[in-house]
C-alpha cells in the first residue's frame, strides 16, 4: 500500500514484548479458527458416515477446548492491540500540541485556529480506530483467511479452484473502492474542520454576534457548512454500503455452482460427504475474513489519507528549528537597536514598518505613540522576534539578535499586552505563570507594583482566591493589573507595555506607573499609550505614522516640531 503510515510504528517504541504476545495470541487464533473448519470433515465421517460412538463422545470437549483457546487468543490479541493503538494515539496528539505550540507566528496567521484544532481533535480520533482496531482486524483476518484458503485447497484441489475464482474480482473491487473513499475522506475532514472552526469562532465571539443579533446568520452559515459535510460523508457511505451486498452476490454464484458440482461428485462416489462438508465451511468461513478484510481496507484507506494530513503538521519545521540562535542571551540587555528596518506581514502586501531606526537603552523610559494601525504593537512584537523582519537588522547590546536563542531572549523581555489572558486557577498560580518556583513574597511584591495587592486581600480567599472561567470573574482593569504584576515577577530587562493601563482610571495608572517607573529605573521601560498624560514625562516618546517614524524626542521637543504630535496633544489637553 502506498504512503502508508509506517512512522506511526515509531511510536511503538519500547512495547516489543506485548507485540510479541498480541502476534502469537493472532497466530493461534486464526489456526484454531482454521483447523475448526478442517475438523468438521471429522465431524460428519465419524458421526453420520462411521457412526462412531467414541468419537460422538469425544468431539463436543474438543470443540468447547478449541472454542475456548480461541477465545483467549483472541481476547488477548483485541486487548493488547487496542493498547498499543491507544499508545500511538496518545503519543500522536501530544506530539501534535507540543508541535503546534512551537510553530512560528505566521503560521497562525495563515491557518486559522479552527482548523488546526480539527486536525489535533477530529483527525486523531478517526487515527484512533485505525491504530486501536482497523491494523488489528485486517492482520487477524489475512491470517485467518490464508489458514482457510489452505484448508480449502488441502480437502479439495480441484473444488477450490473454482471456488476461489472469484477473489481476484474481489480484490479488484476492494481498491477500487478504496481509492474512492481516500479521496473523500481528505475532503470529508477538511469539511469537517471547517464545522469545527465555527463551532470555535461562535463561542470566541459570543458576544459581539448576540450584541449584533447575528445568531441567525452565523446557524445559516453552520447549517450550510455542516451539509456540505454531510453530503461528502453520504458519498463515502454509498460506496461502503454497496460493497458487501455485491461480494455477497457474487459469493452465492459461486457456492450454489459448488453445491451443485460438488454434490454430483459425491453422488458419483468420487467425494466423501465429511471431505465436502468441511471444504463448503472452510470456503464460507473463508469468505467472511475476506469480505472484512474489504471494508477493514477502505477504513485502512481512510486513515492513510488522514495520517497525511497529521503527518504535514508534524513535519512543519518548528519555531525553533527555523529561527533558534546559538548563543544564549545571559548579559543584562543594556540596548536594543532597530536599524533601517522593513517588515510586512506573511499575508500582506505592503510594509506594516518601513525603515524603522531607534535604539532603547537602559535606564530610559520610551513611549510610542500613533494611531492606531500605525504600527506600534507590530513594532515592539519584533523584538521577542514573534516576526522577524524583511528587511534590517535588530541588535541587543551590539550583537545581531538572530544570533541568541529565543528561549533566552524571550526570557529578558516582558510584554503586557491588549489581549490579557487570565487562566483559570488562583490569583497567585495566574500571577506566577510565568514562573512557577517564584516565593509568595515575591509575588505579593508584584502585585504591590501592579497595585493589585489591596484588591486581593479583600477578594474572599486572598491569593488562593479562583478567578477566570467558572471563578470569580475581573474587571477589565483588574485583568491588565494581574498581567502587570505578572511581567513584574518575570523581573525582566526589557519590559513593554501595549496599552497595558488603558482600562484603568488616571489615578490608579499614574500610581502603576510611579511604582514601574521606580522598579525598572535601570533598564528599558517601553509603553504604547494613547493618553498622552502617560506619556509626557517618558525620556523618549516616538511618533509613528503609517509605519515610518516621524519624529522621536522629549514631550517639548516634538510639541515644537511635528505638526501631527501637537494636534494629537492639542485634541487630548482640551478636553
Ligand atoms: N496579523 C496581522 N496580519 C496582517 N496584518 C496585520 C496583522 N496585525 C496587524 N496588521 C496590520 O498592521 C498594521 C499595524 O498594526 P498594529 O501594529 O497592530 O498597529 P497599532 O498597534 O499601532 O494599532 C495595521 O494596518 C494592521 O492592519
Ligand atoms: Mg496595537
């Protein structure tokens, strides 16, 4: 079979001896399963042509042993390969979230979430019947099929012959079936990961849309969505369906030809009745493997076209197979200099910066300010290199930032962002995300400058207080100080601030900025604000527009010589 997934055995590693069993307790039960077949020549010459009344007494203890060996081979077989299916499948999905985690910004931007969660959800779960049950039936039943073909042959050369004629036809069905079905299966999932993605998108935007009153837009939308669907399911189930019925149909020629030749043989005394008998049932019981094996088949099918889907996210080169520097970033960041740089998102034409140069240095306080769109969060977001840009370089304390691993370089920089994540547990794991072995002193420490710690102690429990989902929920305020104290507690050497204060009322933000200004007097303190009150008194404010910077200097300086700044201020003092 082409492209099958063999690398899924890879996950197999180290369960050597439960194969080991599960294929002996595999060969047992498709001997046992064929020497029944065989055993009923036994059967009938003892007990209707003999009539041997030692073996009348004997055979029905044989049977029930053969029965039940059969019955522990296969129990043991089906159990242990449904283990080491659920192995490969477990393994699989950690590996896809570990992958997905560390793949670069753009991918995201180019594949929306929905998606990739339908692969790592819906596609894992149809890999989880293929390593669980499908491989194991399909062994089980070659196996089996092989014994009883054999018997087959062994009783009657020449009536096996005509009986088997008809499995090539079989065989020729089967892929031509199954290459129908993995072609609507890739369609099937990619539909289906679309019904996922706005299963995602309604919960995410649960609110604009009952705000909008659009619920019934966005059901019309699903509805259409969920059809297409379903009519790619239906094409797959009308090839399924029809198979059996036509094996079936072709198999009963076949027997009813052999009923009647065989039977003519016997008449003519060429043939004892036992030797007949147990051929018919070997071919039945041989048929039935075989008429599995075909839908097993077109499921194995199924799951081929499936693990390739699972398999390109796998290979995708992560983050850090693409991007990571060799160097680790251990001296305290005493500068960051952006020169003469370009960069335009992987999905977009134009230039989002364009010939952007500046330098932040310690132990200076920089704003930017624009409006928005101007380019301002894209801009600080390249220095934990979320994007790297097109054109320029970027260097920390003199050295070309690609030149660091991001492990490292992430760790020197705190970002406070628009979108603040609380996770749900208590306020102290929320405020310690980022470091987990951080002391309570330290955190009550944090909170402090975040001014969020008197807050705290009046919520029921303190620190250990529940907060996000299903916890006590924060107002917007609250959430960006949780943040604040966060990045505070990852006491890191650069610290930005995406208008990380905007929900909060003058007073609070200027006491916020008193005690950042205070703990980060000595490195690089970077605030995106649009009320410029919080911005006046920075060392540096820098002036964006349409992506270029138009002017960098202290309040003063850029009041008296960039008209747009002035108008800016003028709007907001006037008020
Ligand atoms: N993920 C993205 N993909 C494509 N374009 C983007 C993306 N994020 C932002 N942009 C574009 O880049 C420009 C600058 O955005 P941004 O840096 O967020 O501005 P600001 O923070 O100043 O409001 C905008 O024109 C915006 O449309
Ligand atoms: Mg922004």
């Amino acid at each position: 079979m082409k492209r099958f997934p063999w690398w899924l055995l890879s996950y197999l590693e180290g369960s050597g001896f439960l194969i080991l069993i599960a294929i002996v307790a595999m060969f047992i039960n498709a001997g046992v399963t064929s020497y029944l077949a065989y055993f009923v020549k036994n059967i009938v010459n003892s007990v209707f042509v003999n009539k041997d009344e030692e073996m009348i007494r004997l055979i029905p203890f044989i049977l029930v042993a053969l029965i039940l060996v059969k019955g522990i081979a296969f129990f043991t077989n089906y159990y242990i390969m449904a283990y080491l299916g659920q192995v490969v499948i477990n393994r699989l999905r950690e590996d896809l979230y570990e992958k997905v985690l560390r793949l670069p910004m753009e991918k995201f931007l180019l594949e929306s979430p929905g998606s990739l969660i339908s692969k790592i959800i819906n596609d894992t779960n149809l890999l989880q019947d293929f390593a669980s049950r499908q491989i194991a039936t399909f062994l089980r039943n070659v196996l089996t099929a092989i014994g009883l073909i054999a018997v087959v042959f062994y009783q009657d050369f020449e009536l096996a012959f005509i009986g088997l004629v008809a499995l090539p036809l079989i065989g020729y069905l089967i892929s031509r079936i199954g290459k129908k079905i993995k072609k609507y299966t890739a369609k099937m999932q990619d539909r289906l990961a679309v019904v996922t993605g706005h299963l995602f998108e309604g919960i995410k935007n649960i609110k604009e849309i009952k705000l909008l009153g659009i619920e019934e837009k966005f059901s019309t939308l699903f509805r259409e969505d969920n059809a297409k669907y379903f009519k790619e399911f239906l094409k797959i189930k009308k090839v399924e369906a029809l198979y059996p019925p036509a094996v079936e149909l072709l198999a009963s020629f076949i027997v009813g030809f052999l009923i009647f030749y065989g039977g003519m043989r016997i008449v003519e005394g060429e043939l004892t009745a036992g030797t007949f008998f147990s051929f018919i049932i070997a071919l039945i019981m041989a048929y039935e493997p075989v008429r599995k094996l075909g839908q097993n088949y077109n499921k194995i099918q199924q799951s081929v076209a499936v693990a390739e889907r699972v398999k390109e996210i796998l290979d995708l080169p992560d983050e850090y197979e693409l991007k990571d520097g060799r160097e680790e970033l251990e001296s305290s960041v005493r500068k960051v200099e952006f020169r003469d740089i370009w960069f335009r998102y992987p999905n977009s034409e134009r230039f989002t910066l364009k010939n952007v140069s500046l330098s932040f240095e310690a132990g200076k306080k920089y704003a930017i300010v624009g409006k928005t769109g101007s380019g301002k969060s894209t801009l600080v977001s390249l220095i934990p290199r979320f994007y790297d840009p097109e054109r320029g370089e970027l260097l920390i304390n003199g050295r070309d930032i690609r030149n660091f691993t991001l492990k490292s370089l992430r760790r020197k920089i705190g970002v406070v962002s628009q979108d603040i994540v609380i996770f749900r547990g208590t306020v102290r794991e929320n405020i310690a995300v980022g470091k987990p072995s951080a002391s309570f002193e330290e955190i009550v420490e944090a909170a402090k400058v975040a001014c969020i710690h008197d807050f705290i102690v009046s919520l029921p429990q303190k620190y250990d207080t529940v907060i996000g989902d299903g916890g006590i929920q924060l107002s917007g305020g609250q959430r960006q100080r949780i943040a604040i104290a966060r990045a505070v507690l990852k006491n890191p050497d650069i610290l930005i601030l995406d208008e990380a204060t905007s929900a909060l009322d003058s007073e609070t933000e200027a006491a916020v900025q008193r005690a950042l200004d205070e703990k980060f007097k000595d490195r690089i303190l970077i605030a995106i604000a649009h009320r410029l009150s919080t911005v006046i008194n920075s060392d540096s404010i820098i002036f964006l527009r349409e992506g270029e910077v138009v002017g960098v200097g202290k309040h003063q300086e850029l009041y008296e010589s960039l008209l747009d700044y002035r108008k800016l201020c003028d709007i907001q003092f006037s008020i």
